[in-house]
C-alpha cells in the first residue's frame, strides 16, 4: 500500500509540471496568493473554466478547508486528518507548515457566486434547478455567461424553465439591457407567478421605459390573479381533506346513530381502538416480514374492521341491547363503555403517542396546477370517498342492507316477514363500530395515536350527522366536507380556534332552525 | 293558579331527612374543625372541610341538573359550562381583589394581563372589583345564557338527544374559547392565586369553614326553590310536558316557556355552585367546560336517582367521594370504576339509589294500604285547592 502511495506520489510529481500548462492551473497558482484581489480574480477564473474538478476545491475553500504550502504554492484539501492534493485529488502525505487560503467578504461573495454557477452545470437536475433558483434570487450580472452556457447545454425541460427564468431576472436587474430583452424578460417571469415574481415585477415601476412598466404593472394584476385562484383553490383542498377526515369520523356514526337510533359515545373508542390495530400490524410486520411494510395499512383496514365491528357487537349484545327506546339511558351507558376502553388502552399500551409509519405511497407531495398536494392527504380523500360509496353500496345494494332498512323502517313488519331483527341490530352495529374502526386506520397517518384519540372527534362526528340529518347518508357527505371547507375559509380570517367555534356556534344555531338538519326524512316515523 | 303550599308542606320525609342531615353537617363540621385540637382523633382538617365544600358545590350542579333533567326531560350535557361561567364570574372578582399584591406588583391589572402586554382592563372586567356586581353576575351571566340557549332550542322543539349533543357542543365550544388567550381570562392557566374575599384571606380557616356553612345553606336553599318548583302547579305542567310534549302542547300549554324557564333557574344555580367551587378550591380554568366534566355530573344524578332532587345530591358527593379514594389508592381503577357506574347503573338501576328505595318502600306501604282503607296521596287541601283553580 505504502509503496503504491510512492508511485502515486513520484508519478505525481513528473506529472504536475505538465498539467500547469492549463488555464485552470494558473488560477490554483493565483489561489495561493497573499492578495484577496488575485484570490477573487482566480475563483471567478475557476468558476468560469467549467473544469469539473473546481467544484470540491471550491467547496474547500468556502468551508476554510483549502491549504497551501508557502514553498511551491501546492493546494491541499483537509478533510478531517485526511489530506489530498487539490488538483488531482489523491491522497497526499500529512504535510507540515501549510497555510489556509484567506477569504475575506468580497472573497466569499465570489465563492457563493461560483458555487452557483458550477451548480449550474450540476450532472444532478435537482442540484441545477436548485442553482438556478439561487441565481434568480441573487440577480448577479456576472453570471449571465455561465447561465447563457447552461441554457444552451440544458435538456431537463423544468431546469431549462428554471434557467430561463433566472436570466430573465438577471437580465431585468443589469442595468443596460435593451428594451425588447427586458419586455421578454418580464413575460418569462409573469410565467413563474409567485411572490418573488410579483417582487421583480413590483421593483421595475421606475423602469425607464414606458412600455416595460406598462407590460409589467400588467404582469403583477395577472399574478394576483392566479394566487389569488390558488388560495382559493388550496383552501377549497384542505377544506375537502378535514371534510375527508370529518366524513370518515361521522360515518360510522351515520349508521348506528342515522340508521339506528343509538347514541353511541364510544365511537371514538372504536376510531381509536382501529388506529391502535394499525400501530400492532405495523409492529407485527416490523418484526417478522420488513418487506410487507408498504402493505401495512392495507393488511390493517380488515383488521380494523374486524376489531372495531367485533368489540361493537360485543357492546350491542351486553349492554346497548337492553336498552332499546332509551336513548339517554344508551348515551349513558356508551359513555361509560367509552371510559373503560380509554382506560384498557392505557393501562395496555401507556398514556403516550404511539408511532404509526407511513408507507411509501403515503409520503411526498404533488404539484397540481400550482397547488402543493400531500400523497398522504390525497389518499385520505379517495379512502373516505371509497369508504362511503362502499357503505351505500352495502345499504342498497345486498340483501343485508335491505334487512337492516326494513328493520329500521318498521321493525315488527320485518320480523313478521321472518328477518331476525336481534341479529341484524348487532350486525348493523358491528358494521357501523368497524367502519370506525377502518377510519382509525386512515386517522392514524395524520393524528397522534393515543388513548385519547377518539374524544377529539366524537362531538365534531355527532354534529356532523345531526348537521346533514339523521338517516341520510348523502347528507352526512354533504355536512362533513361543507364543515371542513367553511372551516378551512373562516381559519385566515378568524384564526384556527375561533374558526370552529364560530362553526359550532352556527351549527348550534342552525339546528333551532331545522331541528332535522340538511337532509331531513320526511313522514311519520320522524316523530317516533 | 299556582296552589299556595305552605312552605313546610310541601317538604316530604326525604327533604327533611336531607335538610336535618346538611343542619348537622353544617354545625359538626365547623365544630369539629374550630373547637377539637388539632391532635385529638375527632379533628377535621381544614383541608377536609374544603373538601367537603366542594362536594356540596358539586351536589348543588347535581341538583340544578336534576331539575331540568328529573322534572324536564332536559338531559343537558353542558352544565358544566353554567358552572364554569360562575366559577369564572367569581375568580374575576377574586382577581380584581389581588389588587397590587402580584407578582409584577401591577396596581390593576392581573398578572396574566401583565405577562400578555395587556395596557389596560378589558371592558367586561369593569365592576368585577366590586363584590355585589359579581354576585349578580354570577348569577345573570349562566341565567343569561341559559335562558337564550334554553328559548331558541325549546321554541323550535329541539328535544331528546338532538338537544344533550347540542349542549354539549356549547360547553365544547365554550371550552375553545376560553382556553384562548386572546379571552382576556388566563387562557390555558386559568385564574388562580387568590388572595383575599371580602378583604378576608381566603386561605384562613375562619373563611373556609365560613365558606362550607355558606355552600351548605346554597345547597339547602336550592333544594327548596326546586322542590318548590317541582311541586307546584308549574312543577307538574313540567312532568306533563317531559311525559308526553305534543300532548301538553295540543292541551294549550306553551311547552318552550315552561323548559326555558326551568332550564333558566338551573343555570343560575350550577352558576352559583360554580362560584362558591371556586375560592374553596382556589382556581379555576378552562377544563371545567370539558363535556367530560359535563357528563360526569350527569352520572351523579342518575346513580343518586333522577327526579328525587336529593338523590342528585346524594349521588354527587357519593361518586365524588369514592372518586377522592380511589384516585388516591389505585389512579388506574378509577376510569374503570366510573365507566362500569354508567353501563351498571343504566342496566340494574334506571331508578337510581334513592328512586329504588322510594319504589321499594313505596311497595311496602302499597301492601299494607291493600288491606287498609284506601287513603288519597296527595294532602286534601292541595286536592281541594287543585280544584279551585
């Protein structure tokens, strides 16, 4: 090893006097100088050599990494104890009496600069795009050149965008460019349509030229626009996500309490008890089959289900049976359920947040037409919108759903008729509990999974269905998303806290005037 | 139209073993607690009287509660909110009474106003440095708010389970609110660190134990406005209307006055219960409008028995003292306890303690009144006066 090491060193140095002959090696030379102006002058030298090499020594440099021997002037980057020569990069001896290379403000001014333009030309897209955007907010003439090279070699249509955009505001800060380069300029900025756009555009209502002012007091109104349309929009989506979240709450209640009748105050628990499944099939997955990670939640929605459906079968079967045409006395008793859950959980699993994992497809965001939008957040959408339509289809669609209606609707008629009513009353409640139980599963992405879980939904789920009506389904989708999006409007006016309580105070105030809510059934059985 | 009832009548054998016994407490007690050394075995701490203060506090929400809920069919899952605003309607005054004595040693403003860079008192703290206006608050602020909710809710004949989830979001509603800080009442803290009532330290033994009389004479006084109420003409129109509402209606009664002014006079009573809770235990914060809290008081009534009036207090300082045990001995039990009270409770004693007893020896007397001659219920005069009307 150590012998090779000699050869390197002694092939090294026949080959240094040869590599001086390129113009990037005089800069190096110029780099160990004791003047910060012929420091300066080498980096932009490097900067503009494009040599791929200049970057990491540039890098060393703006980290104070960089030495010189005062002897033959010969670079060197320190990287922890380990020392290379900074022209080839090869491991050099530990070398006595080195000196760093000096920076001062105008120097590091140039080292930003430079490690932008080198950035520009980054085999990384990310890395580029990034540079690009740093020369758009720094707006230095001198790059100009370099940003010009890179355009012309750039294939990534969304850098290439990126790039254009830069020079457009370069070309807008130089102060010599002709009045068509600007007029252009300022059209490939309107294009970006954001705050530092609209900055850019602002700044040039002292521009000399009249018709660059004109085109760009245009570009700022139709800015406005646009991010006005998009904060429109992104609160239209947040408020569909919290209505999602609302809705997967409230629909399990739909059933029992809609359908049924039951004031349920242990819903929440079965919300919780189907998050705390997903926290165990995640373990249970971490421990025994890693590869089966991105499939957690989909392993975790039946059993959810089965978990929530089976504990609210239970519940029906003990307690909530014997107290059919009381529904205060079953309030009571829920809410007593509901304790002892909270409490099992506890004791079980500790009073603190458990760590759910998201899998990959949950994680990450989108961009649509301006508007940022989380995977996790999307997926909650369609899975509560899945959830819904699954549940209409049940109810309409299949034998069981006629029984539970024909239940609901005249209980006495539907036993004549031979259905068991006892048994469709638990299978309907163990429906509604496991719905639950599912939306535990999609809460457990965006909620702390605690045994408190479930009481911050439970009052926000009752209104929901009171709001929509009791008995309507379409009414409960109809309230949960008009809920959120409201909501979502109110927050920048009135602040998070005072948004809700304003939407509690109109629901309150809502139900004086239609004590049946949105959707009202009609007919006699209404007043039973 | 009201029958005039003596007022001694219209106590039955349950009030007056209910008065003897508070009479009895409100003179042991204080005796106990001033005269015994304080190393004799037959002491009361100081701090138990408190306690015991807070258990009729809490007895006289149980019974406000009873009213609307025993005699309305009102199942409020918000009276903790009534409770809360007299508690905070006290606390103001209690605040105003720290005066300069602060930490930051601000001549009006409390400490919390001072941290939060308030320049000046908000306008609903005016007056609250004054002792009756406060007491009047005490009582107008939960009336108040009892008597819009309870008229808007009852005049559109939200009833049942629609009207317990629309209490419960008010107290829940209420609840954010006051746990902001932009309220100008203590946000998450609350109001704590009292000093001084009347110009009395609040902490002395001489003002706690004055304290536990004066919630024992609340407690008895309430007893008496309810079952004054209760027994009264209005009193059955009230039963009538939890009975059968559409029925009352269509007979020409206006259901909504009878609920509203019920639920009205419930208020004002948890709003005192509240304000007499709050030098006894020294503070009071936003987590007292927690449904929670709200739902608890309603467990009391009905383990106590709903529709007795002294069930419901009976029930508040039963459940409130086991729960001092048990928090005490096994923190972990008590939730389980609580929730098996209510699933219990509901299934094997809908009647609750006292209505089980009452429907017990009331079998009792029926067995003997089968081989008596036959003996009208109800006092004749009240019969006869019954007629008049």
């Amino acid at each position: 090893m150590i012998r090779l090491l000699v050869y390197l060193l002694l092939a090294l140095a026949f080959a240094g006097p040869v590599r001086a002959q390129s113009p990037a090696d005089a800069a190096y030379t110029r780099l160990a100088s004791d003047s910060y102006a012929e420091i300066e002058a080498s980096i932009v030298g490097l900067a503009a050599s494009g040599d791929p090499r200049t970057a990491p020594v540039i890098q060393a440099l703006a980290e104070g990494r960089l030495f010189y021997r005062p002897a033959d002037k010969a670079l060197f980057v320190k990287q922890g104890d380990a020392v290379t020569d900074a022209r080839t990069g090869v491991p050099a001896p530990a070398t006595e009496g080195l000196k760093p290379v000096r920076a001062n403000n105008k120097v590091r001014r140039a080292l930003d600069s430079a490690l932008g333009t080198l950035n520009l030309l980054a085999p990384d897209p990310g890395k580029r795009r990034e540079a690009a955007e740093a020369v758009f907010k720094a707006r230095d003439a001198t790059v100009l050149p370099a940003l010009e090279a890179a355009l012309s070699r750039e294939t990534d249509a969304g850098v290439k965008r990126t790039l254009q955009e830069a020079r457009a505001a370069v070309v807008l800060a130089k102060p010599g460019s002709t009045e068509a380069d600007r007029l252009a300029a300022v059209a490939t900025i309107q294009g970006r349509a954001d705050g530092d756009a609209m900055g850019i555009l602002r700044a040039l209502s002292a521009d000399p030229s009249a018709a660059v002012q004109a085109a760009a007091a245009k570009g700022v109104a139709a800015i406005e626009t646009r991010l006005a349309l998009i904060a429109g929009a992104s609160n239209v989506w947040y408020g569909i996500s919290l209505g999602s979240v609302l809705l997967l709450a409230a629909i399990g209640l739909a059933i029992t309490f809609g359908v049924m009748g039951i004031i349920n105050m242990a819903h929440g628990e079965m919300v919780m008890l189907g998050a705390y499944t997903t926290f165990l099939v995640q373990e249970a997955i971490r421990a025994h089959a890693p590869g089966l990670f991105e499939f957690s939640l989909a392993i975790a929605i039946p059993a959810a289900f089965l978990v929530g459906g089976g504990v609210g079968v239970g519940i029906e079967r003990l307690v909530i049976r014997h107290l059919y045409g009381r529904p205060l006395e079953t309030l009571l008793a829920t809410f007593g359920i509901s304790l002892i859950l909270q409490q099992t959980v506890r004791s079980i699993f500790g009073p603190t947040n458990r760590e759910v994992g998201a899998p990959q497809f949950m994680t990450g965001a989108f961009d649509l037409f301006g508007l940022s939008i989380t995977w996790g957040r999307f997926w909650i959408v369609v899975f509560a919108l899945a959830v819904f339509f699954g549940l209409m289809f049940v109810l309409r669609r299949t034998s069981f759903g006629l029984k539970t209606r024909a239940v609901t609707q005249n209980r006495r008629m539907a036993a004549a008729m031979g259905i068991r009513t006892p048994w469709v009353d638990a299978l309907t409640f163990g429906l509604g509990s496991g719905i639950a139980g599912i939306a535990g599963v999609a809460l457990s992405q965006i909620d702390n999974v605690s045994p408190n879980l479930g009481q911050g939904y439970i009052i926000d789920s009752f209104l929901v269905v009171v709001f929509g009506g009791v008995g309507s389904l379409w009414g409960t989708l109809v309230a949960a998303l008009s809920i959120g999006v409201a909501n979502k409007f109110l927050e920048p006016y009135a602040g998070a806290v005072l948004a809700k309580i304003l939407l509690l105070v109109f629901i309150i105030l809502f139900i004086q005037k239609r004590p049946r809510g949105l959707f009202a059934l009609k007919g006699r059985s209404v007043e039973a | 139209m009201a029958p005039r009832t003596p007022l001694l009548a219209m106590i039955d054998t349950k009030g007056w073993i209910f008065l003897g016994v508070l009479l009895a407490v409100c003179l042991i007690v204080p005796l106990f607690n001033l005269a015994v050394p304080p190393g004799s075995p037959l002491h009361v701490p100081t701090y138990v009287v408190s306690l015991l203060g807070k258990y009729l506090c809490y007895a006289l929400l149980a019974l406000s509660l009873d009213l609307v809920w025993g005699y309305g069919g009102i199942l409020s899952l918000g009276h903790g909110a009534f409770f809360g605003l007299g508690g905070y309607a006290m606390g103001m005054y209690l605040m105003r009474q720290i005066g300069p004595r602060g930490v930051y040693g601000h001549p009006v403003l409390p400490d919390f106003m001072v941290f939060l860079n308030y320049k000046e008192l908000p306008w609903y703290w005016l007056g609250f440095d004054f002792f009756p206006f406060a007491a009047l608050m005490v009582l107008l602020v939960p009336g108040l708010l009892g008597f819009l909710f309870g008229w808007l809710a009852f005049r559109s004949r939200v009833t049942g389970v629609y009207l317990s989830i629309i209490t419960q979001a008010m107290t829940y509603a209420l609840m954010l609110a006051f746990f902001r800080n932009d309220m100008g009442l203590g946000g998450n803290n609350g109001l704590t660190d009292f000093k001084d009532i009347l110009d009395f330290n609040v902490q002395a033994q001489g003002v706690r134990v004055t304290l536990f009389v004066l919630t024992a004479v609340a407690l008895a006084l309430g007893y008496l406005i309810a079952r004054f109420m209760t027994v009264s003409a209005y009193g059955k129109i009230l039963v009538a209307i939890r009975d059968a509402e559409p029925r009352t209606r269509f007979l020409g009664y206006r259901p909504h006055h009878y609920k509203a002014l019920a639920f009205t006079v419930s208020a004002m009573m948890a709003g005192v219960a509240g304000a007499l809770y709050v030098p006894q235990v020294g503070i009071i914060n936003p987590s007292e409008f927690t449904p929670t809290n709200s739902i608890e008081a309603v467990i009391w009534v009905a383990v106590g028995g709903r529709g007795t009036l002294v069930g419901a207090a009976l029930g508040a300082v039963l459940i409130n003292y086991a729960k001092t045990l048990l928090t005490g001995a096994m923190p972990e039990a008590w939730l389980f306890a609580l929730g098996a009270l209510f699933v219990l409770v509901t299934l094997f004693l809908p009647q609750g303690i006292v209505g089980t007893l009452i429907a017990r020896l009331g079998d009792r007397k029926a067995r003997i009144a089968a081989r008596l001659p036959p003996e009208p219920d109800i006092p004749p005069r009240l019969l006869e006066e019954g007629r008049g009307s």
